[in-house]
C-alpha cells in the first residue's frame, strides 16, 4: 500500500481518495500510514 502511495504523490495529483481497512493485523499500520499522509 505504502508503495503505491508513493508513487501517486509523484504524479502530483491534489487529491488521493482512500478508505480505511480493517484496523486489525496489518491493517493498524496500513491505516496509520494513510492517517499521516493525509496531514500533510
């Protein structure tokens, strides 16, 4: 997921629509990772 992320911040888009996964397993840092790119 991370990596995809990346790679649409390159194409210097202003928008990124993305939902949350479940917040278990792998998907407490998948969520916490998207939480943070969107404070920026």
């Amino acid at each position: 997921m991370c990596c995809y992320l990346r790679e649409l911040d390159k194409l210097d888009i202003d928008l990124i629509i993305a939902e949350p996964v479940p917040h278990t397993g792998i998907g407490r840092a998948v969520n916490d990772r998207l939480q943070r790119a969107s404070e920026k």
